[in-house]
C-alpha cells in the first residue's frame, strides 16, 4: 500500500497536508469565539447561536458516514482536492452569507466537507507513511491544531473585532485557495487500494470494515478518547471565570499559551512514539491525563498562572495523546479499507463529541451567582473514559504491512 517518496517530497507532502488541517481547524474553532458578534448582527438567541456550532459537528459526522460507502472507490488525490475545493466554496458562503438561515445552510456545508478532508488527511498519511515513521509524521500534522490555536484564532478575532465577522470565513477561504496551489504538485496519486472487481452494492465496503471485529473495537476505542476529552473542553472557559476567578480578558493568554506548548510537544511526542512504540507511549501519555482531567474540574480558585500551568498540561497531554492513538487506529484498519473505515472513525468521533456535550450539559448546571455546578462528576466519567480506553488498545491488532 505504501508509494515510496523522497525524503524532500514526504516533507512537502506532510506540510501540505497540515496546511489542509489547519484551514478545517481554524474554520471548526472560530464560531464559539464569534459568538457575541453573530448574536448582535443577527438578532438571534444563544440557543440559535447553539444550532450553528452544532450544525458543523453534526454534518461532518453525516457525511462522513455517507462518504464511506465510496471513498476507496476512488483515486485519494483527486477525491480529496474536490473535497478541499467545495469545503473552500462553502467557507466563503459562510462569509457572504446575508441572513442567519443562509449562513446556517453554509455551516452545514462546510462541516461536510470539512469532517471528509479530516479522514481522508489521515487515510493519507496511513497509506504513504511507513508504520515506523507514522507517529512523528502524525505529531507533524496535529501541529496544525496548535498553530490555529496561536495564531489562527486570534489573528481572526482581532480582524472581526476591528473590520466584521465575516473577515475570519473570508480568509479561510482565501487561505484555501493559497494551500490548493502546492496541493496540486505535492500530494501524491494513490490509487493501489482500488478493487477493479465492482462491490455488490453500495454498503458492502462499510459492511466489509464493519464485519471485522478489530475495526469494531478500534472504532469503541477511538470513541472512548474523544468522549474523555469532549466531556471536559466545552466548559472550560465558563468554569474558569465563573468558578477559579479567571478574568474573561486572561482567557485569550490561556490558549495562547496552551497552543504554544502543543506546537513543540506534538514534535516530541511523535518522536517518542516512533522510538519507543505506539501502544507503550499512548498508555503513558492517557495514564498521566488523568491528573489534569481531575485537577481542571475540581479547582476552586487559582491565580492566573496556576491555572496557566493546570490547563497548559491538560492541552499537552489531552491533544499529546491523539498522536500514538491516531496512528494506531490507521494501523489498526485493513490497508485495502483504509479509507471507508477512517470515514466511519471520523462519524464515531462526531458522534462522541456530541454525546460528550449533551451529556455534559445534563450533569452540570450554573447558579444564580453565575458558579458552574457538577463539574467535579464530568471530570469522573471523562477519567473513567479515559481508563476504558486505555484497557481496549491492549486489544488492538495492528493491520499494516509497514509493522516494525
């Protein structure tokens, strides 16, 4: 399955697709920020707000689910630049949108296309990678997370606060069309995991991945990991100024910081792995997250930089983690289903992270005085979570070729 590329090739092909992962990132990222802005230039509710962050989650998962019946029917390189493209389209409609029910539409658009460009980006690295070089290619590509972080979000506040709130959609669609240029020379054809033998129907490739018990386990532990994360995040920033005394305008510094680290730990991490091995560094790395999961849910009060220190180690470790399980879930699928089974991973993940928020939603509450109540049990059931995930990798077979 693997097409041999020169190391100077690899690492165009790499950055390329990290420049794809940080344009869905950023796009994914920047609606809870502009949050107020939409409410005041729409005249719409926090409950309306809620529809538009959830239509993106809900669509990717959707599509993810319908691409799946057909995505290794395909040539990747050709599939996933058409996918980039429309997802570059829907982004900018998202920018001209004139009403809240057109914007509503685009978002939805845009987490369609947006949910298939994550899989197929790590359907691709699966395919090209060697197993034994997997991790740190990975770490390489999660870097994309961190630099959205940096300097994605702020650099799109800082233009919808001073211009609008379409300036942000706006320059993720022009940045599409900057990352489509080297996309064209750089990403390789891959096309060794078609089958010339036409499938019965269009659900024997989803029921290929399906019948096989390994992918069904991969697919619980790949929910587990994003269902302790998931559980937490949402709350984060309204527990922090609410309860540990964080003033709203110190927020922007925590991600900043925290997004920082993770652009240097997800390098060293990758590293780690392709040294020490996948399934030894991810058990340590989820082992060790338990203690921020705790600590970020249980803290009463803290100065600015403790809570710094509390939620720059939750980042490292939460997002340190993926790394070796990411890479272990592309490994742990048939070469010849890669790309229908991460489809079908990236609908369970949607699918996690909206169950983890509705579930969250349910167990805390806020008081009159604004304190966030319940916090405490949401960081048991992620620890929990966490834990089962943990037990299910040891259960995992590994199905590549490239297996050092």
């Amino acid at each position: 399955m693997s097409l041999p590329l020169s190391s100077r090739h690899e690492t165009f092909f790499l950055f390329t697709l990290a420049g794809i992962q940080f344009t869905h990132i950023l796009d994914f990222m920047i609606m809870m920020p502009l949050g107020p802005l939409l409410i005041e230039a729409f005249g719409i509710d926090t409950q309306a707000f809620g529809l538009l962050v959830a239509s993106y989650t809900l669509s990717a998962g959707t599509a993810s689910l319908l691409v799946a019946t057909f995505i290794d029917r395909f040539e990747r390189k050709k599939l996933l630049l058409v996918v980039f493209f429309l997802f570059g389209a829907s982004t900018l409609a998202c920018g001209l949108a004139a009403s809240y029910p057109a914007l509503l539409v685009a978002r939805g658009l845009s987490g369609t296309f947006g949910g298939v460009m994550g899989a197929m980006v790590q359907t691709m690295i699966g395919d090209v990678i060697p197993y034994s070089r997997r991790a740190r290619a990975s770490g390489l590509v999660a870097a994309a997370f961190s630099v959205s972080t940096v300097a994605g979000v702020p650099v799109s506040l800082w233009l919808a606060n001073h211009l609008q709130w379409r300036t942000p959609f706006l320059l993720t669609a022009a940045l599409t069309g900057i990352v489509m240029l080297p996309a064209l020379r750089t990403l390789p054809e891959l096309r060794q995991h078609i089958h010339h033998k036409k499938p019965a129907h269009a659900f024997s490739t989803m029921f290929m991945v399906l019948s096989d018990f390994n992918h069904i386990k991969t697919l619980i532990y790949s929910t587990l990991i994003i269902f302790s994360g998931f559980t937490v995040i949402p709350y984060i920033t309204l527990y922090a100024v609410h309860n540990v005394g964080i003033a709203q305008f110190d927020i922007p510094i925590v991600y900043l910081v925290g997004g920082t680290a993770t652009l240097f730990s997800s390098q060293l991490i990758g590293r780690w792995a392709d040294r020490r091995g996948k399934v030894e560094v991810y058990r340590r790395l989820a082992l060790a997250t338990t203690i921020p999961l705790l600590v970020v849910t249980h803290v009463s009060s803290a100065t600015l930089p403790i809570w710094i220190l509390c939620t720059t180690t939750f980042f490292v470790l939460v997002s340190g983690r993926m790394i070796p399980a990411i890479t272990i879930i592309t490994a742990a699928a048939q070469p010849g289903l890669r790309g229908t089974f991460m489809s079908l991973n990236a609908t369970a993940q949607s699918l996690a992270m909206g169950a983890a928020t509705l579930l969250t939603g349910f167990v805390v509450g806020q008081e009159s005085g604004g304190q966030i109540v319940g916090y405490a049990q949401v960081g048991y059931i992620a620890v929990l979570s966490n834990l089962m995930a943990i037990w299910f990798v040891g259960h995992i077979t590994i199905h590549d070729q490239h297996r050092s």
